[in-house]
C-alpha cells in the first residue's frame, strides 16, 4: 500500500501521541501551562480531540483511531506548533482545584499552586470557614470560584482591573452556578470594591519584572502583559495589595499572595516582614502569608 502523507501511519492512539512528542521536541515548544514536557502535553491534546478521558488505562493507547479521528488529532497537535500558543487556550478550557475553567488570551492560564491550598482547606493555616472572601487579580476567577466552592457559606467578590479579563470571569461563575454568592468586580487593585473587608484575600497579581517579561518564550506572549509585567522588578502591584490590605482585612483575617520566581525581589523590598512560604505538595512556590495584625505591626 501507497501511503500519501507520512501522518497516514499513525495507526493508534500511541502513535499520535509519539509523533505530536517528536514534533513539538523538533520544534523547540515551551511548556508551563499545564505540562512541563512534550509527551505530556501531546498525551493532553491528543486525548482530548479524541474525547477521552486523561486518566484512560493504559490498553486503549493501542486502539486504532478512525481516519477523521487523526486528521483532528494531527490538526490540534499541529495549530499547538504553528500558534505556540498554551494548549489551554487552543482548547479554551483548563482544570483547577479540579474544576473546569473557561479560559482565553483575556486570562492568564490558570497553575497557581493556590490551587492545592484550597483543596487542602489553607490547613493549616485558616481557622475555621472564612465568610468573606476576595481574590484579587482574579482573571478567570479560578481562585475565587475555587474557594466558592470549597467553603458553601461564603461570599466571594473576584476583582480585576481588565473588563476583559472580568467577562471571562463571569462565565466560570455562570458554568459553576454560583451567581448568588460570587461576584466581578472591577477594580484596580482595592480601588473599586467599595468599603468591603475580608476574612481572606488570596491573590496571584502581576509579579514579572519588565526586563524579564521581554525575555519570556513566545507562548507567555499570548497571556496578556498586564497578567503578568508588574514595573521593572515586578513588585508594583504586590506593594499596593501589601499596603492597603490591614484597611480590606477584618480582625484575625489573612493575606495569602504569590510572587512565585520574584522572591529575591520581594525579599529585597521587604526584607523584615514577618511572612510565611508556603510549601507545595504537588510543585511551585513563591506563596507567603501574612496576618492582618502581622502587616499593622510591620508595615
Ligand atoms: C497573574 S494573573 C492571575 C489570574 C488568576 N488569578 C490566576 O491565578 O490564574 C493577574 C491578573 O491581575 C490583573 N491585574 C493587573 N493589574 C491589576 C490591577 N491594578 N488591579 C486589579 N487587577 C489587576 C490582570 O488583569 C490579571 O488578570
């Protein structure tokens, strides 16, 4: 038999997988949004233009895909290598604190290791149920709908300063039927929420320096700058959330903030504040926490 293109012997669903592997290895993608790996992330995208599921056992890999079953695969895996763009973004969704995400180029991708701290309750840090919640530079609003859900008696306001960001936002609250206890707000930094307080604030703000941004692989390039440049060591929005929070924070109530790979710089400004780092089970870093008593005391 004649074969017209060299993708006509990819027979099984372990064969696309190979090849998307291969190809993304030969064309020099970055990863971090969701796999830190070429087989990993075209496992992810091979499996989902299939419609399976992520955890499918191991004898499927060998089944035979149907001839429109590869052209899909082959086209996803190859739009992945032409866009560059994140894999969540090509497939507009991406799971957090095991939900599903709405998600485009108006949000950053979701990955904040924040995600493990909700499912782990803050244990063991938070007391008790927090009722008041903000998650401040929501973007999607994945954090904020997390704990929405995590804690059913709380109310969550989601604030951003970009109406696009906020659009997609009310769309996560929408698909997770939370409209009566989660609201968008928008707002710059606290600079829109009226006179509200909080028991929590978490937030995943801007935190890259300019310098660093520039030099970001192109795939950070389709999230939006303002996600994630913050001034040029990329502190400028972590000090307003700092220096306004003892006002947001009801007695007792937490700051939990990352700065994720800015910890030098957040040290250099900071070098006294009493915070905590979180540690992460399941990856990443650069989380702290600080009580509201700590930041009157110190600030
Ligand atoms: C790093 S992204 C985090 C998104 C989301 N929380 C997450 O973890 O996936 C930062 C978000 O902060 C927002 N932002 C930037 N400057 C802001 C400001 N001055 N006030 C409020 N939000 C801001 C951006 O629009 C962006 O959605």
């Amino acid at each position: 038999m004649i074969r017209r293109f060299e993708t006509d012997a990819l027979n099984t669903v372990r064969d696309l997988v190979r090849w998307g592997a291969s190809r993304f290895r030969e064309a020099g993608l970055h990863y971090g949004h969701g796999t830190d790996n070429a087989l990993d992330e075209a496992y992810f995208l091979t499996l989902w233009a299939l419609h399976l599921p992520m955890d499918l056992p191991a004898i499927y890999l060998e089944s035979t895909v149907t001839s429109a079953e590869r052209s899909a695969v082959i086209k996803l895996l190859r739009s992945r290598i032409a866009t560059r763009k994140p894999a969540a973004y090509l497939i507009g969704e991406i799971e957090f604190a095991g939900m599903p995400f709405f998600v485009d180029d108006r949000v950053l991708v979701p990955r904040s290791p924040i995600g493990e701290l909700i499912r782990r309750d803050f244990e063991p840090w938070l007391q008790g149920a927090p009722e008041r919640i903000l998650d401040l530079c929501t973007g999607s609003g994945c954090i904020g709908i997390a704990c929405a859900s995590q804690y059913p008696q709380s109310e969550v306001d989601l604030a951003d300063i970009s109406s696009g960001a906020l659009a997609v936002a009310r769309k996560n609250i929408k698909r997770h039927g939370l409209e009566q206890r989660v609201r968008a707000v928008r707002s710059d930094v606290y600079d829109g929420l009226g006179d509200a307080t909080y028991d929590l604030i978490v937030t995943n703000p801007p935190y890259v320096g300019t310098a660093e941004w520039k030099g970001l692989p192109e795939e950070y390039r389709h999230e939006p700058r303002i996600a994630l440049e913050a001034g040029s060591d990329g502190m400028d929005i972590v000090e307003r959330i700092l220096t306004g929070a003892p006002e947001r924070l009801r007695p007792g109530g937490l700051l939990i903030c990352e700065v994720g790979d800015s910890v030098e710089e957040f040290d250099a400004r900071w070098p006294r504040l009493p915070v905590t780092w979180i540690e992460f089970e399941h990856g990443g870093d650069g989380v702290f926490l600080i009580s509201r008593e700590d930041l009157v005391a110190s600030l």
